[in-house]
C-alpha cells in the first residue's frame, strides 16, 4: 500500500549516466545514490535491467519515478534523442534502435519488473519536481549531454514540448548548440555566453515568472554570466533530479501514475 510515508526509488537516467536513489517524501535520501555509466548501444530492455539493478543495491522502495530524456507520453516513449544511438549522444542513429524505442511502453514495463507503481516522465520534468514553487509559469532548462525543458503553471506540469531538437542556428538544434561536447569545445566562458543567449532569446516566448537553471552543468556557468541573469532566475543543484523523483508524486500529474 502506497502511503504519505512511501519511499520513492528515483532514476535520473542521462546520456552519460544512470543514477538513482530512494527517498521519502520530504526528498531526503534513505542511502548513498548508485550511478553507472550508460549502456551503448542501449535496448529498451537493456534499460529496464539496468534500472532494476540499480534498485537492487538500495533499500527497498514502494514506488519509482524514472526520467528518460526525449518525448515520453503517459510513460510512454514517443521519441529519444540518445538512445538510439549507437554509441551514445551524437554519434550515429541505429534504425533497428529507433524502431525499439518508438512506442515503447516503459511504464507498463517497469511496473511488471519492479512490481510497484511507476511513473515515467521526461527527465528535466522530474527535475523540475524537484525545485518549484507552484505558482505562477515556471520554467526548468536543464544544461547536460544537450538541453532539457519543463514548464509549470500554478504547479500543473504543461504538454511537454522538446526544445532540445528546435533550431537555435542555422546549422544546430539546441542539443547541439549548448550540449557537453560543445562546452568543452568552447571552454567555459564561450559556453556561458551562449547559455545567456539562450535565456534571452526563450524569455520572449515564455514570459515566465520563475526560470531555473538546472542539470549537471548549469555549475559551469560563469560568474560573468550569472550576474547578467535576472532575478527572476535561480540555478538549482543537480541533485533536485532525485529528489523530484520523490516529489512528483505529490503534483496534479501523479494521479495518472499510482
């Protein structure tokens, strides 16, 4: 029985790693989070016993919150960007992998394996659990392997939409415009100026109250670039992926899920 005192198995799975972690409903951790690199080339399968291993180096828990990068409706995947790859983000597309994924029902998967209930959500929407306040248009941009998204308003999670694979040039999509391997091509201080653009040029079509910056990179941002920021923008830790696990439980959207 799922109860206010539950514990929550939350997977962050990424382009580079897979982490998780269980948590109580508070968002505090019950024990050290696991991560192991992931998978390449990477079945729907693969994924599925790589998550239940993962959760059989923690305590036990009576639910789970996977985020998954990509197009996910109602836990299932419509498209991912990474994992039909043969060997992880930008390298090249494997069509017989982009035929697993399409359609994939991870929810209904995960919730024959792990044998709770389980909610499967884009991965920057988890994060996003994580950190807002509920009120208002909240907007998460999450800064990794590319760009995540999620938009809040009032605390209700909105149509998911996948800026990541929006043109941003003429040349690149945002994934490719603001992603790791174009941070450590550029260094630093370039990177932080195209994050600033970013900002600029997405506040016009937001109009957001409250944007925060998260992901595993948005630590990288220069001091020169976050004095520019305004205040209505906050840069919030990574770990806010795991602990949305555990607190996406308690938003509008979770009763689609238990």
């Amino acid at each position: 029985m799922v109860t206010s005192e539950s514990l929550t198995l939350s997977v962050d799975c990424g382009g580079g790693g897979i982490k998780a972690g269980v948590l109580d409903a508070r968002g505090t951790a019950h024990a050290a989070p696991v991560r192991v690199p992931t998978p390449y080339p990477l079945e729907p399968q693969l994924l599925v016993d790589t998550i239940a291993s993962l959760a059989d180096a923690l305590p036990h828990a009576h639910r789970a919150t996977i985020g998954l990068p990509g197009m996910i409706r109602n836990g299932v995947v419509i498209h991912t960007p990474h994992y039909i790859t043969r060997s992880g983000p930008r390298s090249r597309v494997d069509e017989d992998l982009r035929a697993l994924w399409s359609g994939f029902d991870m929810a209904a998967a995960l919730r024959a394996r792990l044998r709770m209930p389980v909610m499967v959500l884009n991965d920057a929407e988890v994060h996003a659990a994580g950190v807002i306040a509920g009120a208002g248009l909240e907007l998460v941009l999450t800064f990794g392997t590319g760009l995540g998204s999620a938009h809040f308003h009032g605390g209700h999670l909105a149509p998911h939409l996948e800026l990541s694979r929006a043109p941003v040039t003429r040349q690149n999509i945002y994934d490719e415009y603001i992603g790791e391997i174009e941070r450590r091509r550029l260094g630093d201080a370039l990177w932080s100026r195209r994050v600033l653009r970013v900002v600029e040029g997405l506040r016009p079509v937001f109009l957001w109250d409250r944007l925060y910056l998260g992901g595993g990179n948005s630590r990288n941002i220069t001091r020169v670039v976050l004095d520019r920021l305004g205040e209505d923008i906050v840069i919030v830790p990574n770990s806010a992926a795991l602990v949305g696990g555990a607190r996406a439980w308690s938003l509008p959207l979770a009763g689609d899920f238990a």
